[in-house]
C-alpha cells in the first residue's frame, strides 16, 4: 500500500471573519488521516480566537499586522510546514464536499506545478460581482494569465525553489503563477474543486482595491490598457449585468450595477496610470 502523502494546509487568519466557524468544519470534513493545519493569524479578533481554541492540533504562526505581506508570510508557512503537499485557503472560503481530493489530484501529474480551485460566489453577492465570478471561474480550462491562492495548492518543493514575492501586496499570486508558467510548468484550474468565496466591498474599498490591483499588474506586467478598460470591460461588464438581471427578476439591483462598473474600471484606469507613472519616475532616477 503506498503511503499516504501528508497535507499541511495553511489558513490566513485576521481580524473578525464570520465565516471561520464554518470554514474550518468544512475543512477538517475533507482532511484524511496525517494532515497538518496551520493558520497564519494575523491579529484575530476574540472571536476567531474563541474558534481556533476548539481545535487545538492547529499550529499558529502568528504575524503582527504591521509585518503582514502576502508574499512574505506564505513563504514563511512553507518553510515551517511539514506536508509534501500545502493547501492554502483563506479564511472566510468554504469548502464543498469532495474539494481537497478533486483540487490536489492534478500534482500528480508530471509538470503540474500548481492548482486552484473553483470559487462561486455566495448568496448574498451583488449581481457584477456574480457576473465576474462566473466569468472567470467558469467550466472551461482557466485563463493561461489568471491564478487565485484563496484556494489552491502546491507541492512544497515547488514552493522553496520558486517563492513569493514579498514586495508585492496585491497580485503576488498572479505574479507567482507566471513565473511558474513561464519555467515550463503548468498552473492547472480545477473547476470540480469547488469553494463558496465572495466579497461585496464598500466602494470606497472597492475603488482602492481596484487602483491598487491594477497598480501591481502594472508592476508585473500584466496590466490591460486604459482604453480596454474604459471602453470595452466597462460597457460589456454593464450588458452582462443586464442579461443575468433580465434573466433572473435582480432588475433593481442595476443602478448599483451600474455605479460598481463604474467604479471598478475608473479605478483600475487610474491604477494603470499611477503604475506607468511611478515606472517612468524608477526610470529617470536609476
């Protein structure tokens, strides 16, 4: 019998998630015999303490939230853990049945350097955000540009031989799956690996999530242009919110459709700007 590779799956916990009670039942539902959780707690309320002390085979790697880079703190996760094999879930997605044996069976395959999982927004998602959700994260094989760590996974050797970037606060996933595709390895989406993830953001966060996401892309370089923003995401994300709405009776949530695609695509213009402009200064003054 061959033995059974072990798993540690690394949570990032912060703050007062709602969800966390319900993510970390759905997960230990999927976990086999000889798996390692470990959270990466980034300041948790008393809340999530009170959960987390329910489970105590977790091993906490705490982070002040002064030091916390995405990049940073995942590579330190990898470097501690012990599983072959590390899962990385955010703490506010819950799993579906059967998530972790669909989403880790493609790293057997020769090549796979990582996998992701599908997510699908939650009931209560605006009508753009269900409309984006179900665009990228559809039946088909993935964008060969996109990759999102709320749900995914690796082998640990991968991790150790081609880390995160640790200047990066946005896009270091994304930035991270290039470097792997661009090595010759294949990022793989797994659609029947399946976790219920979305967020409806105030727009003043929205608008700075937007601006700064694009600002890494520009960084990386994976930036769209302002014009395709402006001009062809803006009105095409508009006329499908019109068709889902039409489609299912959500026809008076339009005008908040219409000020989050607005929104959205400003920002991220503005971002691309900002992004090219703070190259150009790098530049001059190299």
């Amino acid at each position: 019998m061959k033995e059974l590779i072990k798993i540690t799956v690394i949570l990032r916990v912060g703050g007062e998630t709602r969800l966390l009670d319900r993510v970390l039942a759905a997960l230990y539902a999927e976990l086999p015999a000889g798996c390692e959780v470990m959270t990466v707690d980034c300041e948790p309320g008393s809340r999530n303490l009170a959960i987390l002390a329910d489970y105590p085979d977790i091993h906490h790697l705490p982070v002040k939230q002064s030091e916390y880079v995405p990049g940073r703190v995942m590579n330190r996760a990898a470097a501690a853990a012990a599983g072959e094999i590390l899962v990385f879930q955010n703490d506010d997605a819950v799993a579906a049945p059967g998530w972790l044996g669909a989403l880790i069976a493609p790293l057997a395959a020769p090549g796979v350097g990582a996998v992701y999982a599908r997510q699908t927004p939650r009931a209560d998602a605006w009508l753009p955000v269900v409309v984006d959700y179900r665009g990228v994260f559809g039946d088909g094989p993935g964008a060969d540009d996109f990759f999102s760590i709320v749900s995914a996974a690796a082998r640990r050797e991968t991790l150790l031989a081609c880390p995160f970037r640790e200047d990066l606060r946005y896009a270091e996933d994304t930035e991270w799956a290039l470097r792997l595709r661009a090595a010759g390895r294949r990022v793989v989406y797994v659609p029947g690996a399946v976790v219920e993830h979305s967020h409806n953001y105030p727009f003043r966060a929205f608008c700075r999530r937007c601006f700064r996401e694009e600002l890494a892309h520009v960084e990386i370089g994976r930036h769209t242009s302002i014009c395709r923003h402006l001009f062809w995401r803006l009105p095409g994300g508009c006329c499908h919110d019109l068709q889902l709405a039409w489609r299912t009776g959500r026809c008076r949530e339009l005008p908040r459709a219409l000020v989050y695609r607005v929104l959205q695509h400003c920002s991220g213009a503005a971002g691309i700007v900002a992004g090219r402009w703070r190259k150009f200064l790098r530049r001059e003054t190299a």
